[in-house]
C-alpha cells in the first residue's frame, strides 16, 4: 500500500523548514546509508548534532503526529526522529531497501518509510523517489509540503539529479498493525467510512462499518 498524503507540513512549516535548511551545513549522507552508504549513496544531510536539528525535526514529527490521513494509514505505535537531506547535481540513492531495524539496540521495526517534500519540483530535475512495487515501478515528485508514505520492504531509489537541488526529509515507522496486508484492510475501511461520512450517506451502515474496523483493529493491533 502506498499512500499520498497531501500538506503534510503547511506552506508556512514548509518555509520555515527551507529557510532554516539553506543556512545549516550538510554532511556526507552515506553515514546512515547501511553498509552499501558510500557505494550507492550520493547526498547529504543535516547532521543530528546540529544546532537546528532538534527544532527541525520536532516541527516534522508534530505534525505527523496530528495529520488525520497519516494516522489512519500508518497507525503508527513508534516513530523515527527524521533524516533531513539534499540532492544537488549528479547526487543520488541508487536501487535500495532500507533496514529492517533502526535506532539505538535493538532497535525500532521498520514497516513504513515516508518521503516528504520540502521544495518545488521545478527547482531540480531528476531526482524522483522511484518506488518498486508488485505492480511495477511508480515515480513521485511532489509538491512542497506532501510525502509519500510506503512499505519499507519495497525497494527504491531516488534518481540522479542533473540540476538543482532537491530537498526532503525522510523516516520510519513502526505500524501498531505489523501485517501490511491488515494495513491495508484497515485503511480501505477508514477511507469508505470517510466517504459516506462526506457524502452523508445512512448512518447505520456508516456505524456497522466503521464498528468492523476497530474490531479489526482491537484484533490485530500490538500496541
């Protein structure tokens, strides 16, 4: 299931991150690129310890935590602090799967990654997050402000720039519904109730409806 989410950040957080961004020293981004970094990996990226970071990545993670649209389809139980990174011309993230634990010993389960855009597209060429799914290849290059949010299992890459500079930042989830297959159920039922709810349909089906997906669920979830 990839899901994508329209204004995760605003255009007002969007500006904040950008300007904060074009005055922070980046690092070599193949640090946090597995063990394969330095060979497929061309970018960089705000290093943790930096002075912004923290103020950085708790604007993000705030407003993940308070988006309707993420919450329903991740149902996140843990999430990453953010990646903040930068693609200039001839940098990319060749063909990859990211790690299946992350974060301090023994580390956080990755079931999602998410991908959020922070500048225009019509600031670089090149550099879309390609996706590889069982149904083919799906690229993405959105506007400020949205992600992309997708199973950690599925390999991609992000294509070489070849000009400008692209600018995003990148995470992980823990989902409380481990099974990607429950996920998804889960979310195509949230997303029926949304629909009848909008278009004011008999709220007894609505009720029925939305009465089977939180005993999915009650069923499935690790909290």
């Amino acid at each position: 299931m990839v899901a994508v989410i329209p204004q995760l950040l605003s255009k007002d957080q969007v500006r904040t991150i950008a300007t904060k961004l074009f005055s922070i020293p980046f690092a070599d981004g193949a640090m946090s690129g597995g063990v394969l970094g330095a060979e497929i990996k061309k970018n960089t990226q705000v290093p943790p310890n930096s002075p912004q970071y923290r103020e950085l990545a708790e604007l993000v993670m705030a407003a993940m935590r308070q988006n309707e649209a993420f919450n329903l389809n991740a149902m996140p139980r843990r999430i990453l602090s953010p990646i903040f990174n930068s693609y200039k011309q001839g940098e990319r993230y060749d063909r990859h799967i990211d790690a299946a634990l992350m974060g301090p010993y023994p580390g956080m389960r990755t079931d999602l990654s998410i991908t959020i855009f922070l500048n225009a597209p019509e600031a670089y060429k090149g550099g879309e997050l390609v996706l590889e799914s069982p149904f083919g290849e799906h690229e993405f290059k959105l506007t400020p402000g949205d992600a992309v949010l997708y199973p950690t299992h599925y390999m991609h890459r992000v294509n070489p720039i070849t000009t400008g500079r692209r600018l995003a930042a990148v995470t992980w989830i823990e989902s409380m519904i481990p099974d990607p297959q429950q996920r998804e159920v889960l979310g195509d039922l949230a997303q029926a109730v949304d629909i009848l709810m909008r278009d004011k349909r008999d709220g007894e089906v609505i009720l029925k409806l939305e009465k089977g997906r939180l005993n999915l669920m009650r069923m499935w979830a690790k909290p």
